[in-house]
C-alpha cells in the first residue's frame, strides 16, 4: 500500500526536511567552532589570574606584605643586590644602580630574546649570564635561595606592570616551539598542559580549582612546597604529575615553555612575589 | 641571621588596641622528613617565640614541629607608653635572634 501524499503535503514534508538539515547543520558548526575555541587560546578579555581562584585567605595572605612569605625571599634578593661579589668585589647595584629604577619593567618581558645565546633566555639564566660575565663570579645553582632572592627582588620591581614578553619579532619561533610543548601529550597519563589549563580552565580537578595557569607571580611562595620557588619547578612538579620526564633546570625547553606562558598571559599584571596553594 | 617581618604601628593612641604581626624565614624542619637519601632530616625549629614591650613580656608562643615553614604570628596589645617593642625567636639548638620596633603612643 502506498501512501499518496497531496502536492501541499509534500512541499511541506519537503520543508521539513530541510530544516531538519539545516538545524543539524549548524549545530554540528557551531559544535565544531566551541571544541576549536575551547582547544585554542583564551581570548585577552578572558585572561584570569590564579590569585582569583585562591581561597580569601590565601588573597590575603599575598596581598599584605607583612604577612607574604614571599617577600622574606624579596628581602634576601636586596641584600644580595647589594653585595660585591667576584674577584673585582663588584655588585648589582655597582652596575644596575638603585633597582626600582632600572629593574622597573625587567620581568615583563623575560624570557628575552638574549642574541648571544641565540634564543630566549629567563631571568635566571640573565642573572647569572651577568654573574658569570660581569661579576667574574660562579653562577649561582638553580632554586638556591641566592638565585630565588636576587630573581625575586628583580621581579619584585615589576610589580603591577603588564606582561609584554614574546613582543619581540625575534622571539616569534620560540612561541611557537613553546606553544607546541604546551599542547604536546606527555607522560603515562597522556596529558597536556593545555587539556587542563586551557580545555578545562575553570573546572575542577580532585576538588581543587583548574588555573588558567598564567605564570604572573613567579618567583612565588607555595604553601605545599613551605618555600619560594621558580616557575620551572613548577613546570617540573606538573611534568611529573603527568608522569613524564621533565627537562632539566635552564633548559631550552622550559625557557621556550616559560616564554609561551608569558606571551599567553600578556597584558595581566606581574604579582612578584605571588603566594600560590 | 633569618630575615624577619614585623609590623608595628609606628604611632598610636594611649589605651588603643594595636595588632602586631611577626614573621620570620625558618624552615621548621619537623624530623619526621625523609631526605633524597632515606635519611631523616634532623629536626631543626623555633620552640618559643616572645614580645616583649618596654622589657615586660606580653605575650609568648610555644612552636611544635607541627607549625609551617616560616612561622608568621598575629596578637593584639594594648598601646600603653613610647617605647620598643623587641621580639625574639628561640630555636631548639638554642640560636637566638632578636629584632626591635620603636613605637610612639600619645
């Protein structure tokens, strides 16, 4: 038996059906265009520091000096500055002058592009390139509270000003090397940086809130860690979490990781010395 | 010598109540820590923390290995006269450091 439609009937069953299209269609677009804006890069007016998904107390904790951890490590930094060192007994401020003047800004935009290295290099590796150049002194070894003081006090100087690294037409090919790290799967969980810091931002991962993970506050104090750390013990502490071999301190890697983090967070403003969960 | 942060307010009314606040770089180590080695760390902390105003002492703290890393201690006192307040941290190998705050009270 055939069912026999009028000419109205099928214009409309017609109709119908191209709708249906359509609506399936466009959800199926705009599907797409969510997954790709969720696996992209977070737009400059959705950046979030991490100091927003703290608990008040720990925002209290960073935002008074007197009671900052962090700070303790500042002050370390300005004695240091202060202090010769070397066979010429030179120091810091014999070169750099008083550092809230010379150092505004400094922060900002390391990693820098160094032309003598021929690839971005992180204010560590500038403090003790000066060390080592200028001061004739031995370099001070990683996450050494010497290092984390003087690199604490030199961003300290930059407190409040804006992000601007990877400005540099220079730095463009190490952004990019950074940002391929930052998506690359790692480790025996599988994971990268960015399936929690840039797909699930905002979520919650074992009860904890997932950061943007914008590195603003480095050198920061964090309360697991009972101390002052760089951001790539940090980066080093998450490649383990994952399971995978993290790269060695100073590294290329970690400097291109470092670089493509701060060029994804530019524009908010340097929190040095941040407190961190 | 560890660094210290000490808040006192610089001036302050007679009889007021003023907050103090005392920070200080120490690692607390509790001893219960195994090193790289296995080893455990020996136990290093500060076992008493106290204020003293004018050289009467108003106020003491008594630390465990328990208390985090770079201890961090808030109080209140009553602004009585000018003077210094001096703080002084006492660890269990019996180093000693003692800081000073001047305070004016009108």
């Amino acid at each position: 038996m055939s069912v026999r439609l009028s000419r109205m009937h099928r214009f409309a069953v017609a109709m119908f059906v191209f709708a249906a299209i359509f609506v399936c269609a466009a959800i199926f677009v705009f599907a797409a265009l969510g997954a790709v804006s969720l696996a992209g890069e977070i737009g400059p007016q959705d950046l979030r520091s991490g100091f927003l998904d703290m608990s008040p107390e720990s925002r209290a904790m960073q935002s008074d000096d007197t009671a900052n951890p962090g700070m303790l490590t500042v002050l370390e930094g300005e004695a240091l500055w202060r202090q010769p060192a070397g066979p010429n007994r030179r120091s810091c401020a014999d070169c750099h002058g008083d550092a809230a003047a010379t150092m505004r800004g400094v922060a900002a935009r390391h990693p820098a592009y160094s032309p003598a290295q021929q690839r971005p290099i992180t204010l560590e590796e500038r403090i003790n390139l000066c060390r080592a150049g200028q001061q004739k002194a031995a370099p001070l070894t990683w996450e050494s509270p010497a290092l984390l003081g003087l690199t604490a006090y030199v961003a300290h100087q930059s407190r409040g000003l804006p992000i601007t690294a990877g400005d540099d037409e220079r730095s463009r090919p190490f952004v990019d090397e950074g940002r391929q790290l930052f998506a690359q799967r790692q480790g025996q969980l599988n994971l990268s940086c960015a399936a929690c810091h840039t797909d699930h931002r905002g979520g919650r991962l074992a009860g904890n809130p997932i950061p943007q993970g914008h590195p603003t506050g480095y050198p920061l104090y964090r309360l697991e860690w009972q101390s002052t750390g760089s951001l790539q013990r940090r980066l080093r502490n998450c490649m383990t979490g994952v399971r995978a071999e993290p790269y060695e301190y100073g590294s290329p890697e970690l400097a291109n990781l470092e670089l493509y983090l701060m060029w994804r967070a530019r524009g908010l403003p340097l929190e040095t010395p941040a407190v961190r969960p | 010598m560890a660094r210290a942060l000490i808040n006192v307010p610089k001036a302050a009314k007679r009889g007021e109540v003023i907050e103090i606040r005392a920070l200080i770089s120490h690692p607390m180590e509790s001893g219960f820590r195994p090193d790289e080695s296995g080893k455990l760390v020996p136990r290093s902390i500060i076992k008493t923390f106290s204020c003293a105003y004018n050289g009467e002492e108003i106020f003491r703290a008594d630390f465990f290995p328990a208390v985090a890393a770079n201890p961090f201690v808030s109080f209140t006192t009553l602004a009585s006269a000018s003077g210094t307040l001096s703080f002084t941290w006492v660890s269990d190998t019996g180093e000693t450091q003692t800081e000073t705050r001047p305070i004016t009270v009108e």
